[in-house]
C-alpha cells in the first residue's frame, strides 16, 4: 500500500474536487499521472477517463440524492457528449504528443480564463 501512496493522493485530490465543482477529473488528473506517475500523455488521458466515469457517478449519485440534479439538460447534453467522446476517443490516436499537451493546455487556460472573467 506504501508503494501507491501517490496513486491514492491524486485520487483523493481528484475526488474532491469532482464532488466539489463537478469537474477536475481531466484538468488535475491527466497532469498529475503524467508529472508524478510517469504515465505516457496518451495513457493518462485515456485513463483519466475512466477515473472521471467512477468519480461522476459516485458525486452524480449524491447530487441527484440532493436534489440538484436535472434531467432534461444531462439528457440533451450527454447525447451531444457521447457523440464528442467517440470523435475524440478516435482522435486521440492520431493526434501527436506535442499537439495534445499544447491543445489540452489551452483548453485549461481558457477554462481558468473564463472562470475568473
């Protein structure tokens, strides 16, 4: 267990961050597998997502329990997801490393951006 203390220190980060915005899944989790676990860019996003998938419904279960849940807008905005999902899930083979880490960094800057503005 010594051995993944690392593992487990960016899940509980992840985690908390999920159930607290809904979000931080991609944005700290890709990076941090990469930095202190060395996983390849391709792995960690890849592999982010299934992290992202278990953290989601764990908080989507407790949203829903609270009821700050809407039906309508997960239904209409997961359809437009999975299609998107299956777009990128393809892409990302064929995109090279360096066009990923520069594509996916600014996609967090602009989200940060927008989030102060």
């Amino acid at each position: 267990m010594k051995k993944y203390w690392k593992h487990i220190v960016i899940g509980l980060i992840c985690g908390f961050l999920n159930g607290l915005f809904g979000a931080g899944g991609g944005s700290v989790v890709v990076p941090a597998m990469e930095k202190f676990l060395g996983v390849d860019e391709k792995k960690s996003h890849a592999t982010a997502i299934g992290i992202i998938l278990l953290m989601s419904l764990v908080s989507s279960w407790l949203y829903i329990k609270n009821g700050f849940f809407d039906l309508k807008l997960w239904a209409l905005v997961t359809a437009g997801g999975a299609a998107g999902g299956i777009v990128g899930a393809y892409a990302l083979d064929k995109i090279p490393k360096k066009w990923l880490k520069i594509t996916f960094g600014a996609v967090i800057t602009v989200t940060a951006a927008k989030m102060i503005i």
